[in-house]
C-alpha cells in the first residue's frame, strides 16, 4: 500500500517542484538582468555555480546545509542567553526550543518537514536551470519590439510585464519541456534526501521474504519492482512528450517562426 | 600527522592501496582534499571509458537511426528510447538487481556485480543512448552539397562515410557531444548511491564527500571541495575536447576555424 502512496509522493514533489522552481528561475533571470550590480552579480553566479557541480551533490549538500541554517536562525531567535558554541567539534548543537521539528512532534511533522526540505533543495537546483532557459528566452525577444514599447513612452518596468514577459514564453518553452522531462528523471534522486519514496518500497517490498515474517514470502524481487518503476518513468515520459508537443502546436499556431510556416503550409 | 603523510596514505584509498582504515575524527582539511580527490580516480575511470566504448555504439546507433531497414530503425529508436526516458539512477538499480539475479542462475555474470564492471556497462549504454541522438541530428543536417559533392567523386559506401559522412557529422555534433561528456563525468557521482556496493570503502568522489558531511555534520567543507574538483575536470574535459574540435577542423582557412564556441547548457 506505502508502494501506492509513494507514487503519490513522486507527483506531489513534481506539482510543487515545478511552479517553485519556475518562479526561482523567474527571480535568478530577473536578477541576472538587474541594473543593481550586486543584484546582477547574485544572480550570475547562482545561475553558474549551480551548472557547474553534479546535481545530486547539491541535493546532498542542501539538505543538511538548510537544515542547519534554518536551526540556526531559531536558535539565535528563541535562545539569545544560550552562550555554548554552535560547533562542537563534530556536533552541531542549538538548543531544544529552536530543534525543527520539535523533539516532541508527531512522526508525520518530520516527515512534512523532510519533504518540505526537499522540495526546497529541488527548486534551488531546477530554479537555476530555469533561470538559465528564462534568462535566454528573455534575450531571444526581437529587440524591436522593446525599442518600440519603450518608444511609446513606457517605463522600464512596464516594458517587461507588457512586453517581454508575454512574448518570452514562445522562446522558453523548448528548454522548459526539456526541463520538466529532467525533472521527471530526477525524482528518484529524493530517495537519497531520506524521504521514502518509490525507490525505497521497491527495495523493501523486493526484498527476500521468510515466513517467519510475512504472510507473503517471496525471493528476490526486487528486480521486477525496479523494472516496474523503469515502466513508469517510460511511460510518464512519454506521456509528457506527446502533451507537451501539443502545446508547443497550440502555441507556434500563427507564429512568425519556422514551426508557424511549416503548420501554414501544412493547412494549405 | 603530517600532510604529505596522509597523501601518502590515503592518494590511492579509493582503489584500495594505502591506509585501510578512513580517519575517524580529528578531520584535517588535508584529509578530505586528499581523500575526495582519491575517489576521482574512479569518477575520471568510469568518465573516461564509458565516453570512449560509448561513442563507437553511438555512431553504430545514429547510422541506425537512420537506417532504411525497418527494423534496424526501430532497434535503435526503442533502445534511444529506453536509456533516454528513463532516469540513470533506476537504470542503475534494475540493472545491479538484473545482474544479481543473473550471477545467482550464471556465475559467468559475477563480474558484474561489482561496481567496477556493472556500473560501468550502464553508463556505457546509458551515453552511447545519448550521444547517439546528438550524432542522428547531426547526421540529419549534414549539408546535401557534402554529400552530393562525395557522388560526384564517385566515392561510395565506406569510403563515402569515412571521409565526407561521418567527419562531417563529427564537426557538426562536437559541441553537443562536450556538453554530453561533461554531463556524464557529472552522472558517474551517482554509482555507489544507486545499489552498486562500495567494498571496503573503496568508493567516488561524492561517496567519500558523503562520508565527511555524515562524520562531520558540517557540508560546507567537503561539498565545496567536491565541486572545486568537478569544475577542474570540467576545464579538463573542455579543453580536451577544444582541441579535438581544431583537429576536426583543421582543413578550413585560419579565419573561418572558429574556437569552439560552447553554449554551456544546464541540463542534458
């Protein structure tokens, strides 16, 4: 039954993943284009370091990283007499009232929280890349079309909610789609942030079985639980592929580009 | 304990030779540059010839691809298929449970299971599925006069491909192949995550950089460590690959041999 839950957690962590991640990419774009230098900075180096180093080495260091950053704050907040240094040795101590969650909380508070953890390690990650697709598609806006808008007296800011935004999706869509079908594939990846997702059932449920201790014993199977999730992410993929070259379709329809010619000339 | 000590203990760890045992606390910066970079042996191992065997059945899957046989095509396409829309990391459980399985019914297959082999046939097919789409779209754009020009010469068959086809979709596909191959360096992290056993301690990079963020509770020192490293072999693998893209491009006038102009991507 957890098997059955798990794939529920999968598609949970992609419906929060995603807009979270968007909206990370849209700020890291929008910053990286900032005229505040320090701004720009920010977000050019966010954009690199991220692109640079194996991801899943990010989700490892993220989780801890947040964690205790978040553990930090609460201590400095709700303990301010606490005189203790925070490192001790191989320890990191804060006091009880600032542990997240509480010592005392119910087990499903710790694992929101694990998931909440990743979640946000996910959408720093893909927010990076989004923001590096967006921060394109914003640059592959013909410049006329700024010029013009800024010729009819707009402000820079009106400039990109009426204009640039709207226009960008068009150009941003491949390598979002190529995005969202990374995205599928690297949901895997949270079973190594401690959250029991399908990977983990799989290799539980697989698992050589005794009678001593289910009803149901079985050898290994754990072959075939993992040739099922292989089925899975295909199909989903798939799946994705054909819904995503849809829109693609529904939004090149009257476009000046070479994928609004080749639907023009099909239609005549 | 002097540096030069630990280097001398710990330089060849990840392939077993040395000191047996991992230090236990009193972690020095000494040991964890040297220990991470041990376990880079094996990335740069599992890089290095799953890219080199990979780019042989890639050129053999492209020409697939785009084989007139109907069968040929739909071999290649469903095996594009399958390592394409699948994440890497439940390949590499299936396939470790597969080989498992396989040892148990043929001893011949016990190689296999270690990670040293098994983990490698993975990534090998895994980039050769990759690399073999770059390659098909390169093949696809190869320009009709190159071809035309091969005819007229009265070259045919395998003169014709080896020296006007496949140069010319080599020239074509160079800098997606490099972001391919850096992708992949990037992609050997997840070897001894994904049920492949590191025995006796004998593991990556990432595995030892997991190993002192655990002991530790402190991954701001072994994370960003790790990633100095990757981006050292990431220059490497550019700079490699720089140079193959001159060679490759050695016949055209000086002006015309433009650098390779990498559009660095964040995703494959």
């Amino acid at each position: 039954m957890n098997l059955y839950y798990s794939f529920g957690t999968v598609l949970l962590l992609l419906a929060i993943t995603a807009p979270t991640a968007l909206l990370f990419g849209y700020g890291g774009a929008m910053a990286t284009r900032s005229g505040v230098a320090p701004l720009r900075w920010f977000g050019k180096s966010y954009i690199a370091i991220v692109r640079g180093v194996p991801d899943i080495a990010f989700f490892l260091f993220f989780v801890i990283a947040l964690d205790q950053g978040f553990e930090y704050l609460r201590h400095k907040i709700k303990c301010p007499d606490w005189n203790e240094p925070i490192r001790q040795g191989s320890d990191f101590v804060v006091c009880t009232a600032a542990k997240l969650p509480l010592g005392n909380a119910p087990q499903w508070q710790h694992e929101t929280y694990g998931f909440m953890l990743a979640v946000l390690t996910f959408a720093i990650v893909f927010g990076a890349f989004a923001g590096n697709v967006l921060f394109g598609a914003m640059r592959a806006v013909p410049k006329a079309q700024l010029e013009t808008a800024e010729a009819y007296g707009m402000t820079r800011r009106q400039v990109t909610r009426r204009v640039l935004i709207p226009q960008m999706w068009v150009y941003a869509l491949p390598g979002l789609s190529n995005l969202w079908m990374v995205l599928i594939k690297a949901t895997p990846l949270l079973f190594l942030l401690g959250v029991e997702d399908i990977v983990y059932w799989a290799r539980e449920l697989g698992g050589t079985k005794t009678p001593n201790f289910t009803a149901y014993p079985h050898g290994d199977w754990r072959m075939w639980y993992f040739l099922g999730l292989l089925v899975f992410y295909l199909a989903f993929t798939k799946l994705s592929e054909v819904v995503l070259s849809r829109i693609m379709a529904r939004l090149t329809h009257g476009q000046a580009t070479a994928g609004g010619e080749a639907q023009r000339k099909a239609a005549a | 304990m002097s540096c030069a000590q630990t280097i001398a203990d710990y330089a060849f760890r990840s392939l077993g030779y040395g000191e047996r045992l991992l230090p236990r606390s009193d972690f020095t910066l000494c040991q964890q540059f040297t220990l991470i970079g041990s376990g880079m042996i094996w990335n740069i191992y599992f890089g290095v010839l799953a890219l080199l065997a990979g780019f042989v059945l890639a050129t053999a899957v492209a020409l697939g691809k785009a084989s007139p046989n109907l069968a040929l095509r739909k071999l290649s396409e469903w095996f594009v298929f399958l390592f394409r829309g699948s994440p890497l990391f439940i390949q590499f459980f299936f396939a470790y449970f597969l080989f498992l399985s396989l040892k148990g019914a043929y001893p011949f297959f016990s190689p296999l299971t270690s990670a040293a082999y098994g983990a490698l046939v993975v990534l090998f097919l895994n980039t050769a599925a990759y690399s073999a789409e770059i390659f098909h779209g390169a093949l696809q754009s190869i320009p009709k006069g190159d071809t035309e020009a091969a005819d007229a010469y009265g070259l045919s068959g395998w003169a014709r491909f080896r020296r006007v086809i496949w140069p010319t979709m080599l020239r074509l596909a160079w800098p997606a192949y490099t972001n391919e191959a850096i992708f992949l360096f990037h992609a050997t992290t997840l070897v001894f995550f994904a049920g492949f056993p590191a025995r006796q301690q004998k593991g990556d990079a990432l595995y030892y950089a997991n190993y002192f963020a655990d002991k530790t509770f402190n991954p701001f020192v072994p994370y960003p460590i790790l990633a100095g490293y990757f981006i050292l072999l990431t220059l490497v693998v550019i700079g490699v690959f720089g140079l193959i893209n001159r060679r490759l491009n050695r016949h055209l006038p000086q002006e015309e041999r433009r650098k390779l102009r990498l559009r660095l991507q964040a995703i494959r």
